[in-house]
C-alpha cells in the first residue's frame, strides 16, 4: 500500500513522525508537509505566490517533502508533482489538538485529506485530544488499524474519516465509535491587549459549547473516553432544502425573466 502523509502542525512535529512510524511496517510512506505550521488555516490554497519545496531531513536521515504551503497545497503537490503513481491512501496528522464539530471546517489536518477526497482518494484525518506533548503511540496503532480497513473496504468517491483520540493511556480508553459530527460551537472570545507602543490588539480565544449528548457524536465520544470515527463529505449542498425550494417559484427560464 502506499501512503501519503501530511498534517497542519508542520513536518518537524511530533504528531507527523508518530504516524509515519506507526504506518512504516503496512505502507511505503511519502511524507509532503507544510514547512511552517498552519493550524486552523481551513482548506486554503495558495494561488498569489510561488510555492518551494524542500528535502526535510530528521537526524541526518532523509524523512520527507516540505511546502512552504497550506495542507491542502501538500496533498495538490504531493499527488500532482512528487508521487510518481497515485497513493492508495492519504492520512493527516497526527494532529495535536481535537478537530470535532465546526474545527471540522477550521482545520488545516481535515482539509489535507477532504482534498484528497476531493482528488478521489481515500483520506483519514487523525487528531489527538491535547496540545500539549503528547504519547501518540496509541493514536498510531488506530492510524494503522483504519488504514487497513479503509484499504480492505474502500470509502465511497468524496468521503473520508475524521478521527479523534483522547490524550488517555491505552488501557483508560473505553472503546472505539462510528460518530456523527456534533453540533457544538465556539463562544468566541477576543481578548484585548495592548501592545508596547499603546495600540489594542485582540487575541481570539473561546469556549467550546456542547448542544447535544449524543454518545455517537464526536464530541461526547472523547469526552467519554472513546475514540470517535466519523465519516464527512464535502458536497455542501442541503439537500431538503434544495427540493422544499422548489415552493419559492424563483426558477424562471430565460425568457420569463423578471
Ligand atoms: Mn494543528
């Protein structure tokens, strides 16, 4: 099987090399990565400027391709320009810090691979519930373990995995669920300082709030100490809505416009 993998947290941190070790002894492993971090940046492309690519080397030993880029540029790059066939499968992460609910859209860890998705590859994005250093061993095994089921079962053309693991040893976690995405949101909240010249800033920061308590929605499942699965897809479109606005009578052909 080959594997391409990315994040947001950029190439160098330990999430990244967490899941290339822990997917070495199933896949051969191409890593293309953003050379910064770019958290929270959505599915961002970049279109107004050059985009370089670099050998990244860990201990003097080669471990993969760094885009002076966005997440979604890594998979674009990696698939159109550094990978010689097509990977199997794409994975992204592990992240350091949960992507539940409405982060689904923030996130630069699921918008890698949505747009493997969008390329009619299969994806999995994986996140591990803390910013703070993290043992990402166990999140690796779930990598592996998902990676080998989407292989066996495949995904359907335009969806992929949102994965969740609790920052919890291996033996506190209490099971794994095939989840929806939750309705939560943030309260945002913007600090304001002051910088040494005098002038406000604002720092942006909040409050994640819970609306349901659904065991099978990916913020209740890590809050229960389960390992959340959730299948996404990126076709927008309200499909009740699209036919309920059939009432409006807005659709007019070009000869009985208003
Ligand atoms: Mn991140």
């Amino acid at each position: 099987m080959k594997i391409l993998v990315t994040n947001d947290d950029g190439i160098y941190s330990a999430g990244i090399a967490a899941l290339v070790e822990a997917l070495n002894d199933i896949a051969q492993v191409t890593v293309v990565a953003p050379q910064e971090e770019q958290s929270a940046v959505g599915h961002g492309i970049t279109m107004k400027y050059p985009l370089r690519v670099f050998k990244y080397r860990k201990n003097g030993t080669f471990f993969g391709y760094a885009v002076e880029g966005t997440p979604a540029d890594c998979v674009k790059m990696g698939m159109r320009n550094i990978m010689k066939e097509s990977p199997d499968l794409v994975i992204s992460g592990i992240n350091h810090g949960s992507n539940t609910a409405i982060n689904i859209i923030y996130s630069g860890t699921v918008s890698a691979a949505r747009e493997a998705a969008i390329m009619d590859v299969p994806a999995i994005a994986i996140s591990v519930t803390s910013h703070e250093t993290t043992d990402f061993r166990y999140a690796g095994k779930v990598a592996k373990m998902l990676a080998q089921k989407v292989n066996e079962h495949g995904l359907p053309n335009g969806t992929l995995l949102n994965v969740n693991v609790p920052n919890l040893p291996e033996n506190e976690i209490v099971g794994i669920l095939v989840t929806k995405q939750s309705k939560a949101k943030w309260d945002d909240i913007y600090e304001k300082r002051i910088d040494p010249y005098g002038k406000d800033y604002y720092w942006l920061t909040g409050k994640m709030v819970e609306i349901e308590n659904e065991l099978h929605t990916d913020q209740v499942a890590i809050k229960n100490k389960f390992v959340s699965v959730t299948p996404i897809h990126f076709d927008l479109t309200d499909y009740e809505t699209f036919k309920a606005m059939k009432s409006w009578d807005i659709e007019k052909k070009a000869d009985e416009k208003a």
